[in-house]
C-alpha cells in the first residue's frame, strides 16, 4: 500500500529573542516561580531558557529548555525538539529528557524539558556512533524530512535481512578501535586522562569510558577529574 505523502507545518523560522512584560515577571514571583534568563520564539515554537548553577561539585552547570509550541498543542515530533537543542544550545551539546519517579511528577500542560550539559561534555550512556536514515525497510518505517531538513550523510534503509547484517557490519568495523580517523584507542595500553576517545564530564565516581570500546578507567581521585 502506497504511503500517504507527509504533511508538514508552516515553514521553519530562525529562533528570534523574544521578552516577558512586566505584569508577567511579577506574577511568576508572587506564584514562587523563576524568570527565565532568556526567550526564544520561531515559528512553531516559543522557548524559556534557564541557567543553572551546579547542583554539587560532581555536576557542571547546565541550561534547561522549556518549551511549547505556538497553538499549545503536543509536541509530535523528535526532531523538533532535536532541532530546537541545536538551534538554542548548539549541536555540540547533549541534553536529557527526564521521566520521573511519580512522587516528583510534573504534568500541568503540553510543556516540554531538556536539560542541557555544557558544549562537549556527554553523557555516560546511549549510541555512540552516528546514523540518520531514510525510507522505509523491512522492518522499520521513518517519516519524512521536511524540506531543508535531510542530513548529507543520510543513508537509505536496508531492505532485507542480509542488508541488515551488511550495515551492522560495517558499522561494527568502523567502531572497532584503532579504525577512527581520530587515533587509535590503544586498548592494550592504560588509558589516560587526555586519551583522544575518551568521555570527559560528570561521571559518578572516578570512572571515564573509552567511548569506542567502553573500556573504563578510575584516576584515583577526585582531583584527577577532566
């Protein structure tokens, strides 16, 4: 069956400062609230940016994202809030959506969160390797680009099983360490705080990982943190 062709929104447009009227910061005071450190709007979406200090010596500080759309609708889309990360914060930022346990709930309206670490600075889990597709395989379906949207290094879905196997191959091979243009991650050899592939930021503890093999390291201390 063919696929019905995608409808996208009004067109995108760049983020632009916006601000609150007074009436606004002194309601957000008398309720206890906070006023953002700046506003973001576009065409689709309106952004309260907010700077936060460390919460302990073991986190760095962080921006936290708080947004909405324009018509107060549900966010529907992924790569909006992906976009909106890059666009506000940078695409060399990491941020989290958290998932609470239910004693610290907030659900009040269609208000969306991302908590922003500092430029360079990655979280301990998740993929580490890059990979956009497109199209629909055997076993997945993707949307859509919208126009403007579709990365260069796209690459369309396997069709079958062996092109399944084929890709993770190829993806396992480029991972393998020592294969990166960046340098060799020299498993065989203790691993130091300046090792090229290694993640740097707010671990628990003394531990760093090697982002191409997850082998971890400890330093000893906590004066030894990068």
């Amino acid at each position: 069956m063919k696929r019905k062709a995608a409808k996208f929104e009004k067109p995108w447009t760049p983020f632009e400062p916006a601000t609150l009227p007074d009436s606004a910061h002194d309601l957000l005071e008398n309720v206890g609230g906070r006023s953002p450190d700046g506003i973001a709007v576009n065409s689709r979406y309106e952004v309260w940016i907010y700077k936060l200090e460390p919460l302990s010596d073991d986190l760095p500080p962080m921006v936290h994202l708080s947004i909405k759309r324009r018509d107060r609708d549900p966010v529907r889309r992924w790569r909006d809030l992906q976009r909106i990360k890059n666009e506000i914060v940078g695409i060399d930022v990491e941020a989290c959506e958290i998932f609470p346990t239910e004693s610290r709930l907030v659900d009040t309206s269609n208000q969306y969160h991302l908590w922003c670490l500092p430029a360079g600075v990655k979280f301990p889990f998740g993929y580490r390797e890059r990979l956009v597709m497109e199209g629909d395989g055997n076993k997945s379906r993707q949307e859509p680009f919208e126009e403007g949207e579709r990365p260069a290094d796209t690459v369309t879905a396997p069709k079958s099983d062996d092109d399944i196997a084929a890709m993770a191959n190829k993806m396992k091979a480029e991972s393998e360490c020592g294969s990166s243009a960046e340098g060799s991650c020299n498993c065989e050899s203790p691993l130091t705080p300046d090792h090229p592939h290694l993640l740097r930021g707010p671990v628990a503890a003394e531990v760093r990982f090697c982002s191409r093999c997850l082998k971890n390291v400890s330093f000893g201390g906590p004066n030894s943190r990068r």
